[in-house]
C-alpha cells in the first residue's frame, strides 16, 4: 500500500524515530510503512492521521490503492 507519511514526515520536520516515539510504535515500523512493505493497521493509520491533522483516507492514499487493487484483482 502506497502512503503518505514519509512527505507528511518530512513536511513536519521529524524524524523517523519522532514519528514512532508519536504513534507508539518502533521506528522499523515506520521505515517498512514508508518503503510499502507493511500496511498499518486501523488504529496504527488513524494514529498517524491525528498525528499530521489529516484523515486515514488521505494518508494512507485509499482511492488511488483501491484503483491499483481493483485493477491487479481484476475488478475494473
């Protein structure tokens, strides 16, 4: 899954360990959310929306991830 927190990181001036110490999570997290290796969880994502001022459906990208997986699954 494609998502938006390394720009919304990086737009806020933290670090990747900040941002974990922020949401209760390890900075391995973060880094594997960032390079689209592990999905966040709900609470995880709505976790990270509050910490930018933002929605879930905009930082974890959930139209244009729901456009890719229609596609790849045939759905479109």
């Amino acid at each position: 899954m494609k998502t938006k927190i390394r720009e919304y990181r990086n737009q806020a001036g933290m670090t990747q360990q900040e941002l974990a110490d922020a949401v209760h999570v390890s900075s391995r997290t973060i880094i594997s959310i960032e390079k689209g290796q592990y999905n966040p969880s709900l609470m995880l994502a709505y976790r990270l929306a509050r910490a930018f001022a933002t929605t879930v459906e905009d930082i974890c990208q959930l139209e244009a991830n729901k456009r890719l997986d229609d596609e790849e699954n045939g759905y479109a």
